[in-house]
C-alpha cells in the first residue's frame, strides 16, 4: 500500500441550503470525501474543456459528416 495522499485544509463558504443538502447526501463525518469527488470531476470537465478549445484553435472544425460518421460508431448508453 503506498503513502497517504497529502491533503490541505481549507475553508470554503456555500448557501446554507447547498451545505444542508450537502451533509444530508453525504453524512457529516464524509463531506470532505464527498467534496473531493466532486472537485475531481469538475477538474477532469474543465481540463476536458481546455482540450477542446485547444483543437478547435489549431484544426479545422468538426463537420457534419464526420459528426455523423462518430454518432455511428460510438454506440448509445
């Protein structure tokens, strides 16, 4: 087994509502677990993002037709 991930405290301030909803999703003793998740996918969306723009900055845009082609292999869930 490899070392703990180190971690840093922080204080972050939310809608009394979002925080209460919050606890009730993850139960008190979790919200730090829950929240870390949650920023994970955020990151990987944003990094997501960033690569897009990037490809769309340096290649042609994505047409129709090759839309079409990946809409076809890429089976629905």
């Amino acid at each position: 087994m490899g070392e703990p991930a180190r971690t840093d405290k922080m204080s972050v301030t939310i809608p009394s509502e979002l925080a209460a909803e919050l606890r009730a999703r993850a139960g008190r003793g979790n919200v730090s677990a829950y929240v870390t998740e949650a920023l994970v996918r955020q990151l990987e969306h944003d990094r997501l993002g960033d690569l897009l723009a990037e490809l769309a900055e340096n290649h042609d845009p994505v047409t129709e037709e090759e839309l079409a082609q990946a809409r076809a292999e890429w089976p629905e869930q």
